[in-house]
C-alpha cells in the first residue's frame, strides 16, 4: 500500500503505535473499549497507526484515501483476513467473508434484491416497526422514565431485517427467540473477532455452548422457511424470496440452501447490529448539537 505524505518516519518500515510490553505486546489493549483506543491512537500517532499482538500486527487507517485504496481501488491486493475468518461459524461463507470468484459470483447473484424500487417496497415495513416503537415510548416519555436507546434501536433493526427477510414466515414465537439469539450471538462472534486467540472457540466453555445452541436455534429457522418455500414453490417478495428466485446471468445456478442460509445470517449481521449502532450514535449526537438537529427535524417536517 502506498503510504506517500504518511505519518511513517523515514527510514521506519513500520508506522507508529503504543509502545507495547516484550512478548505479547499491545495485548493488554485488548481488553480496553476499543473505541477509546482507536481515538486516542488517532490522536497520538495519525492516520496510520501499528498494534502488535504476541506476533500479530494489526494496521488502523483513517485517512479516507487510504481506506478507498484499500477497499475499492486496490481490493485485490487484500485478504479479509483472520478477523473475518473468525465470524464464519455465524456467516458461513456468505459475502461478508468470501472472496475471490465465488464472492464475485454471490454478488451478481444478490445484487438484483438491493434494487431500489425493490428497496422502496420495504419503506412500509420500517414505518410501521417504527411507529410501533414510538408508541411503546409515549408512557415512558410522559412518566419521564428514561430507557436504554441502544437496546430499542437492536429491537427495532432487529425487527425490520426479521420481517424484510421473511416476512410473514415468522411466527410472533419464533420472531421471540430470534430476538433473543441473535444479541446472544452476536455478543460472543464480536469477543471471539477481538481475542488475538483462538482459544474462546475451542474450550467448552458455558459462552461457547449458549453460542452453539442460539446459532442452532436460528439455523433451525432458517432452514425450515427455506424447506417451506422450496417444496411451496411460490414466490415470495422478501430479500429471502428475492435472494432464491436470482439466477447466475453465465451459469442459470441459483443458490443452495447452505449459501442462502450464509447470506440470510450475513443480512442479519448487516441490517442489525451495525445500523443499531450508527443510529444510536446519531441521536447522542443529535443531542448535543441542537443546531443540526433544529435542521434535521425541519426537514423532516417539510419545513
């Protein structure tokens, strides 16, 4: 990767970073909020900042050319890496970790379920998920009870991706115990990223065996609707109907049901925790700049 103008001093073949201890390095690091850490070494060292874990060096780019260089212009120059790697017992080989060929191959694939007029059909799924939950806000706001906005956002994205993925497959029951797998899941494949070992994979731990029996539980699911729809043979106009229903413009191959059950959990993944966590960040930051959010609300209002 080309590092011109870098923060990488002449002569270095390493950019800087935290000083570590002998042997294992920044490894204390990772038992920090991350957040924190990334902000402070942003600070102190730059654009372009060097971690080592007991032999394993990691790399934080925040220049926006740096990161365009790597992720669109030069792609294949990268591998996804150990972390990504990490996440397959959740996301399989969907197109969140695959690469290469078969990657390109998913996305021609997946890429006409993303259409926007294909989009626009699922507008009135958000609006009334999030009506729902403004509702459930009115008492809580009129008693003056505070809640937890990032578990309402989880709720909420949650529930858009369940009911644009599946529709109406899902029972209220089932549509329960996802609600209550996925953070589960979700929880122990982010501590599993973070660790510099693979040992949170291996030891029979009770994290491992709750992680198992969820990612079973939701597999079940998955594959039941897949089941029902392969045998119904009706077509259904939800990202799982639409996902099925694509055909490979070179081969006229559709996707198996293991590849569908990759890239149905890689949506979970994507439409859930990730939007979550943006859209909570925006309303703290809403919250503290009422200037963008007199704006905000006054285009929304058509004002």
């Amino acid at each position: 990767m080309a590092v011109a103008h870098s923060n990488v001093p002449e002569g270095r073949s390493h950019p800087p970073g935290p000083p570590g201890l002998p042997l294992i390095g920044n490894l204390e690091l990772a038992r920090g909020d991350a957040r924190l850490i990334f902000q402070r070494a942003f600070r102190d060292y730059g654009d372009l900042v060097r971690f080592h874990f007991a032999g394993l060096d990691l790399y934080l780019v925040s220049r926006p050319a740096w990161i365009q260089h790597i992720l669109q212009e030069n792609n294949a120059n990268y591998t996804k890496g150990r972390a990504l790697a990490k996440a397959r017992p959740l996301l399989g080989n969907g197109l969140l970790t695959s690469e290469g060929d078969f990657w390109r191959r998913q996305r021609r694939l997946a890429q006409p379920a993303f259409h926007r007029q294909r989009i626009v059909g699922f507008f009135d799924v958000m609006v009334d998920a999030t009506a729902a939950m403004l509702d459930r806000w009115e008492p809580l706001a009129a008693a003056g009870r505070p809640f937890d906005v990032a578990a309402e956002m989880m709720r909420l994205t949650l529930t858009i991706v369940a009911r644009t993925l599946f529709h109406t497959a899902l029972s209220p029951e089932e549509l329960a115990r996802v609600e209550e797998a996925m953070p589960a899941i979700l929880r122990e494949t982010n501590r599993r990223i973070a660790s510099p070992f693979d040992l949170r994979e291996r030891l029979p731990t009770p994290a491992r065996a709750a992680f198992e029996r969820h990612l079973a539980e939701l597999d079940g699911i998955v594959y039941r609707i897949i089941a029902e729809r392969r045998h119904s043979g009706e077509d259904h106009e939800d990202l799982l109907g639409l996902l099925m229903s694509a055909q490979d413009e070179e081969t006229g191959l559709g996707m198996s049901d293991a590849q569908l059950r990759d890239e149905v959990m890689t949506l979970f993944l994507a439409g859930h925790e990730t939007t979550a966590n943006l859209l909570s960040w925006t309303w703290h930051l809403l919250s503290l700049h009422p200037g963008v959010r007199a704006r905000l609300i006054a285009e929304v209002d058509g004002r």
